[in-house]
C-alpha cells in the first residue's frame, strides 16, 4: 500500500510504516496536481498539514484513498464530514503539539513582555551608534508573576499553556464553550505532583480581567476577538493568537496597537495566510511567526509516529 506525505512526515513515521510494509512517497505535489498523481500512483493514504488541501471534489476524483491523515490539530483544510461518508477513515494527532504550542505562546509572550520582537529588529540597525536609546526605548518591561492569563480555549494546548502560566506564578483563568472545569497537573521531578482544578468562565469575563490572552480554539465562521471585545479589554493588555487565522480581527487589532489600547500582539497564524497583510508584518507592535506552533522535533516525531500507529491500525487489521 501507498502513501502520500504531502506535507512531509518525520523519519520515524517512515521507518515505522515501511517496517509495516508500507511504501512511503514524500514527494511535495501541487494541490492542482493531487489529482492525477493520486490516480496514477494509486495512493491508498494521503497525509498532510496545513498546506494541502483534501475537499470534496478531490475525493469523488480519487478512489483509491482509504484514509485521510492530519498531521496536527484542526482539519479545516479536509472535508471531513463528506469523506467519513463516503466511507474513507479521517485521522489526526490532537495531542502530540500540545506542549509544542504552548511553549511558542510563551517565547512570544516573553519576548513581548521585555520587547525582543522590536528590539531584534533595531538592534542590529543601530545598536553601535544609539545603544544607550534603545536601553532607554526597551526599559519598561513587565513580570508575568502575578499577572493574570486569560486562556480561550481550554482543550490539550489550552491546558499546557495553563501548566507553564502557573509555572510563572501567573493567576489563569479560562474560558471554552465544551469545557466546564478542568484539573491542570503539575509534575515535579522527584515524583511529586500536584493538581489544580481550574473552572472556566465567559469569553466576556475573561477578557475585562486579563493582563494578556492567548487563544486556542478550531476555525471559527465569525471572529473570536473582534472590536467589541478588544473595547473591553484591559488598556495595556496584549493578544497571541497560536490558533488559526481568522479568529482575530486583524484590522481591529492593529488599530487597538496604533491607538495604545493594545500594548502587543503575537501572531502566528493570520487571516490572510499564507499571505498576510502587510500591516500586520510591518507593524512594530507585532511579535511575527510563521505559522510554526507544532515545528519541533519532538512534536513532529510524535505526529508521525501517531500517524503510523493508526494507519497500521485501520490497514493492516481490516
């Protein structure tokens, strides 16, 4: 049996699969060009990302597919509903970029806290000549101790950003419209653990009372943030979106960072992507990635391992 990464997968997903007996293809092909190569090669499975896209017509088109992998979280990019009912199995990895993800929301909010994202961008302009500006310019940093961490969106990312906020000594509050409370368990290294139980609140709530907020909730139809609620906010507060794009009202927020509502925002994902709007890349207020919550080694064997694991599974026991 055939399968298509079309989006890549680690080596241990390949070495996993080809000891299964499966033959691997990481050929990048184009998303108009799925079609055909689909058809020729007769692919039985095609994993992807973000990046391709697996819709309705390219499964009527292809029926030699057997099972649809997500390497990740969200499947907006897959057609869900209609591909389970054309009897094709959909599988992801929910839980292996958890940390991944949580530990990029903190780098961003780090960096914007103590200003790294402008401060990288100047440094290397005029650090030699105006030095003692920019210390001036970047003095002002806050603590996250004792600040309080609004987490919307309260499943695995959520909950592993709620266990490094804690870690901080930051005060979490949460909000999820499946969730209703949830234990947070802290590891210790020699054995000990200790359990939080941690209860969520209304978006409307949680967004007059915290100091930063950082989302993690699937694609949405309409904005999770948009003006209203940046209104609501808490003046100085700051925004991270590590989710997807369109859950944030981009031109809302750049207008609350030129206006000094907003301090900050961090943005890893965007409403335009793969394109983003120029005035959320150029904007000095913005902490700026490239969409790389789940990029690490460790998440990305995980995933391809999972993957493996569960294509052996529906394949090779059918």
């Amino acid at each position: 049996m055939k399968v298509l990464a079309n989006d890549g997968i680690s080596d241990s997903g390949i070495d996993a699969l080809e000891a299964a007996g499966f033959e691997v293809i990481t050929t990048k092909v184009a998303q108009e060009q799925l079609e055909n190569y689909i058809n020729e090669k007769q692919i039985d499975v095609i994993l992807v990302r973000s990046a391709t896209k697996v819709r309705k017509e390219l499964i009527d088109a292809c029926p030699s597919l057997k099972v649809i992998g997500r390497g990740g979280v969200g499947m907006d990019n897959i057609d869900v509903a209609y591909a389970k009912e054309k009897g094709l199995e959909v599988i992801n990895t929910p839980a292996a970029s958890s940390s991944s993800v949580a530990e990029l929301v903190f780098a961003h909010l780090f960096g914007g806290v103590r200003f790294l994202y402008d401060a990288n961008r100047n440094m290397p302009l005029d650090g030699d000549s105006k030095f003692k500006e920019l210390k001036k310019n970047y003095a002002g940093g806050r603590e996250l101790r004792g600040k309080t961490f609004g987490i919307i969106g309260f499943g695995r990312i959520g909950r592993e950003v709620a266990k490094i906020a804690l870690g901080c000594g930051m005060k979490v509050i949460a909000s999820d419209s499946y969730v209703g409370e949830a234990d947070i368990t802290l590891d210790f290294y020699d054995g000990q653990q200790i359990t939080l139980k941690i209860k969520t609140e209304p978006v409307s709530e949680l967004i007059k009372h915290s100091d930063f907020i950082t989302l993690h909730v699937p694609a949405q139809k309409d904005y999770v943030i948009g003006k209203e609620q940046i209104e609501k906010m808490k003046d100085g507060a700051a925004i991270i979106n590590a989710a997807r794009g369109g859950v944030i009202d981009e031109k809302a927020l750049i207008e609350a960072l030129e206006s000094g509502k907003l301090s900050f925002a961090a943005l890893d994902t965007f409403e335009e992507e793969p394109s983003p709007a120029i005035k959320v890349l150029m904007n000095g207020k913005v902490s700026l990635s490239p969409h790389i919550g789940a990029a690490t080694k460790e998440a990305q064997d995980r995933i391809g391992t999972e993957l493996a694991e569960q294509i052996i599974n529906i394949l090779k026991t059918a």
